[in-house]
C-alpha cells in the first residue's frame, strides 16, 4: 500500500481549512515539530481512515470522539492510496448531535476507474464496508500497529502480547493464515464430495434395484407404445375435424363481427338523425326570433336612439351632482370663515373702542401736562446733563481698573520670568562648571601603549594557538614514544629470563622448537637470545633519548605557552583598559558638546535677564 494523498477535517488540531497533503511530491519524509502541532495527527489520520482506530484512551472503546477537534461537530479523513498499481480512496466521517449523546458515523470505499474518477466499492452498512477494506488491504489495525507502525510510547505493543496473540500477528504477518483458509476450503470441499458419494452409491444402488424389474417393463412399454399409437390416429382424425369446426367458426365469427358493425352503423346514423332533428327544431326557433326582431327593427332603433340620448343626460346630471355637491362643500367652509371673520371684527371693534377710551384719557392727561411744560423742560436738561457726567466717570473709572489690573498681571509675570531666569542661569553655571572639571583629555602616550599592548596580545594568542597544537603533537608524540619505551623494555625483561632459562636448562628437548636439547643447542639458543637482547636494549636506548628529546620539546612549548598566554592576558587587560579609555574619550567629546550648548543657553539667559 502506497500513500498517494491524505486531506483531513476537524481532525485532533486540524481544522477546516487545512491543506491536502501530497505524498508524490516526495520519497522520504521526516516529521517534525514542537509537541501538539499535528504531527502524529497525520498517522493517526491514515489508521482512522482504514480501520477506524487511532490513539484512544484505556477506558474508550472508539476513538472517534476524541478525535473530534474541540469546538466542532464533524470532522472527515480523506486518503487515497495505490494497493497492486490500482488506485484506491477511503473517506471516513464522524458527526456528533447537537446535545452529544449520541453521533452518526460515516465510511465510503471507492477504486479508480482508470479515467481519473473513481468507482464506488461502498456495502450496504460501515461494517460491511469496513470487512470489504480490510479484504482488499490484507492486513488488519493490530497487524498493522505490532509489524509497520509503532504507535507513540508502545514501541513494546509485540512483546506485551500473550505467545498464542504473538503466534497469531506472525502468522498474519508471514501470511500463513493463507495455508489455514485453504486447509479450510479443502475440508469444506472433502465434506462436500464425501456427502456427494453417499448420494451417487445411494442413487446406484435405486438403479440396480430398479433394473431388476426391467423385463415387465419392457412389456408395460410395448403395450404403452401400441396404446399411444391408436390414441395419435384417433387425435388425428379429431384434429381434421377440429380443423373444419373452426373453419366454420371462423365464417361465423365474420359474419358475426359483419353485424355489429352494421348494428353500431345504424345505431349511429339514428342517433345523427335525432341530433339533426333537434338542431333543425332549434334554428327554426331563432330563425322565428330573428324573423320577429326584423319586424321590430324600426321600434327598436328608436328605442336605442331614446337610450343613447337618457345616457347622455344622465352623465351631465352626474357632473352637475358632483359639481353640486362641491360648491355645497364650498359653500359651507365659507360660511364658517363668514362667521370666524365676523367673530374677529367685533372682537377688534371692541378692542378699538377700548383703545380709544385710552387715547383719550392720555389726551386728558397731556393736557395736565402741558400746562406744567417750563418747569419740566428745565428738570429735563437737568437730569440729561447728570446723566452725561455719570456716564463720563463710570467710563474713566472703569478703564482706571483695567489699567491697575493689567499693571498688576505684569508685574506678576515679570517676577516670574525673572525668577526662572535666575535659576535658569544658576543652573546653567553649575553645569557649566562640572562639564568643565569633568572634560579632562586623555594621556596620548598612555592611549599609545595600551594600542601596542592590545596588538602583542593579539599576536600572543595567536602564537599561543600555534604553540598549543605544537604542544599536543609533541605530547602525543611523547606519550607514544613512553610506551613503545615500557613495550621494549618489557621484551627486554621478557628476553633476560628466557637467556636466564636456557643456562640453566636441563631437559633433553628444547622448549622452543621441540627437538633435542644438546650443548651446541643450548649455546645457539642463548646466543640468539643475548643478540635479540642486544638489538632491544639498542633500540630501548635510541627510544629512551627520543622520549626525552620529546619530553625537553614539550617542557619548552609548554613554557612558551605559559609566557605568550601570561602575554595574552595582558593584553586583554590592556584592550580592555583601552576599551575604558576610548569610552572615556566618546563621554568626554559629548560632554564638551553639551558644555557647549550650556554656554550658548548660559549666554542667551543672561541676556534675556
């Protein structure tokens, strides 16, 4: 089985808009990714599909609902898959009610159809369907989870299994299973033959009984045969009779159907001629109503006449009765206003009469007036000349308070200002004077040095790198050199007892080569031994002052490591103080930048003070 596209829906972390996943735009694939972002959601996904199982809890018998994304109803897997170069394509849906009691699966099996569609495979029912998937893969979930796929944290899920569980999987998996459907169909196919022949030797044997009664058979079957003959001749002759009664029936049979067709012939024509009758009875009867109403012609047009000119009179009457009826309405709305502007008249009429009683009581009293004018014409210029004076002062002493107001405000903003300007300046002054006991320059010579310390210690770290690889390939050197030194030396103590042995050697055969042991043997035995301890002790001694000259080059680089490292530090000491000091110098160009802005606003304040 070979995954070739896997869609899914509402599935654990999936949600709606997630995208299809294309298994052909590569071979081997690596999942990964921080823990809850989908990524054994994808496996799970494709052994839901096909079986309908995935992770569940222990106490869960399915594991649809804890599949379902949280928050959503519904969710699907759509896998297709290629089994034997055939095309193949599960989709599997799960939706739960509204209350959560209860839910409705889904499942549908489908095989391409070779034109890029696809076939439907799906049974009446999920099991069915389900049974007819797991017939077409060829291997169930437990197979599948204890031999391809290994669930997430049961890499165990084979050896937890019972030996008959274990038995069971392998033989699925090896597919011996095969070998027990056949044995199985053979035993059906034995029981099947086997019964065949009970039911053959049972029919044989009612055969072989049956045979035994063949001679009165044989008669009853020649009697048959002459009885049978005579009964052909006799239907023979029936049939020629038959033959003609029919032919006879048949002339009877037209000449029957002869006559009721002129019976139906006649019954129609009947029935046509009492329809005509009674239309003829009618048109007389209109033709006598058209005969009278041409005898009435001249009457009737007068009387259409009379109506023709009654409709014209009476559609006038109409418009005069609405016209009628209009000025009936307009003449009653005038009324009403006749009578609302009589109402106003007399109510004005009275309010003049009452205004001219008015007017005549203030001519009476202008009257009383005019006889006092003099005295009241001097009050009057009196009065006007106070109010003229009163006017003047109001108006002098109103601006004489604007003016001490506005003095007032004055002087009040220009304490102010001038007290912000005296701290202002005070302010700037100490400014002034940290900025100029805080700018002091910094030593050349001092800054000189520190550059030639920062740039030996560069060049001493990078001797010292070189020094360190020296070293180590001198140690390594040393190190091999001490022990191809201790092997020599105990060859060397290994050769000394064996020369030690062969003096003191007393056997008649020699303990090397096993031949006889004589005088000339044990002096060429210790011989070769004195020459091999000869040639050791020679190489010890070359090997003893190579190890030293290696132990001298390492103690050398060793303190030449120490030195340009003690030189390293220095000058990290040193590019550190000139770290410091080059900060000092940036603080100190800022500060004489502000020590001169402080100077310029110094200057404007005092100024303006």
């Amino acid at each position: 089985m070979v995954p070739t596209r896997l869609r899914l829906r509402n599935f654990l972390s999936y949600g709606e808009g997630a995208p299809a996943l294309e298994f052909d735009a590569f071979h081997v694939a690596c999942l990964s990714g921080g823990n809850g972002q989908g990524k054994s959601a994808l496996l799970d996904a494709i052994t839901w599909a096909l079986w309908g199982e995935a992770r569940k809890s222990s106490d869960s018998r399915k594991p649809d609902e804890q599949l379902l994304r949280v928050g959503a109803r519904e969710m699907e897997v759509d896998f297709e898959f290629s089994l034997g170069g055939e095309g193949h394509r599960i989709v599997r849906r799960y939706t739960q009610t509204a209350s959560g009691k209860s839910s409705k699966p889904g499942l549908e099996f489908q095989a391409s159809d070779g034109a890029g569609g696809f076939v439907a495979l799906t049974a009446e029912s999920v099991r069915a369907t389900q049974a007819a998937i797991d017939a077409r893969i060829g291997i169930d979930y437990e197979t599948f989870v204890n031999s391809t796929f290994l669930l997430q944290g049961r890499s165990d899920e084979f050896t937890r299994k019972k030996p008959g569980e274990r038995k069971q999987i392998l033989s699925r998996i090896l597919g011996l299973d095969r070998y027990e459907r056949l044995a199985t169909a053979a035993g059906a196919r034995y029981s099947g033959l086997r019964e065949r022949i009970a039911t053959l030797d049972v029919e044989a044997e009612r055969l072989i009984a049956a045979t035994q009664e063949a001679p009165t058979w044989q008669a009853e079957r020649e009697l048959l045969a002459r009885e049978i003959d005579q009964t052909e001749a006799a239907a023979t002759a029936l049939d020629a009779a038959l033959a003609e009664q029919a032919t006879a029936l048949a002339a009877l049979d037209a000449a029957a159907a002869d006559d009721a067709r002129l019976a139906d012939a006649l019954a129609q024509t009947q029935a046509r001629t009492t329809d005509v009758a009674t239309e003829t009875g009618r048109l007389d009867g209109r033709i006598a109503e058209a005969d009278a109403l041409i005898a009435e012609a001249e009457h009737i047009e007068a009387d259409h006449a009379r109506y023709e000119t009654v409709r014209a009179r009476r559609t006038v009457l109409d418009e005069a009765a609405t016209l009628h009826a209009a000025l009936t309405s307009r003449a009653a709305s005038l009324r009403l206003d006749v009578q609302k502007a009589l109402a106003e008249a007399e109510t004005r009429l009275a309010r003049l009469a009452a205004d001219v009683d008015n007017l005549r009581e203030r001519v009476r009293e202008d009257e009383r007036v005019v006889l006092t004018r003099d005295a009241v014409a001097a009050a009057l210029a009196a009065s006007e000349a106070a109010v003229v004076e009163r006017v003047e002062l109001d108006r002098v002493r109103t601006l004489r308070q604007a003016a001490q107001t506005k003095l007032e405000g004055v002087d009040t903003r220009l304490a102010g200002l001038r007290g912000g300007l005296v701290a202002t300046v005070k302010e700037l002054r100490g400014q002034i004077e940290h900025l100029t006991s805080a700018t002091v320059a910094a030593d050349p010579e001092q800054s000189a040095a520190l550059v030639a310390k920062a740039a030996a210690a560069t060049v001493s770290a990078e001797t010292m790198d070189r020094v360190r690889e020296q070293g180590t390939a001198a140690g390594a050197e040393a190190a091999a050199l001490g022990a191809t030194l201790a092997r020599l030396r105990e060859d060397a103590e290994a050769l000394r007892t064996r020369h030690d042995r062969a003096d003191t050697l007393t056997d008649e055969t020699c303990p090397t080569c096993g031949t006889e042991l004589t005088d000339d043997h044990r002096a060429h035995v210790a011989e070769t031994i004195a020459r091999e301890l000869t040639a050791v002790d020679a190489r010890i001694t070359a090997t003893a002052r190579q190890h030293a000259d290696a132990e001298a080059r390492v103690a050398a680089l060793r303190s030449d490591f120490t030195r340009h490292r003690a030189e390293a530090e220095a000058g990290r000491a040193a590019s550190e103080a000139l770290a410091a000091l080059r900060e000092r110098e940036r603080q100190r160009t800022a500060d004489l930048a502000r020590l001169d802005a402080a100077r310029a606003e110094f200057a404007r304040v005092s100024a303006e003070l």
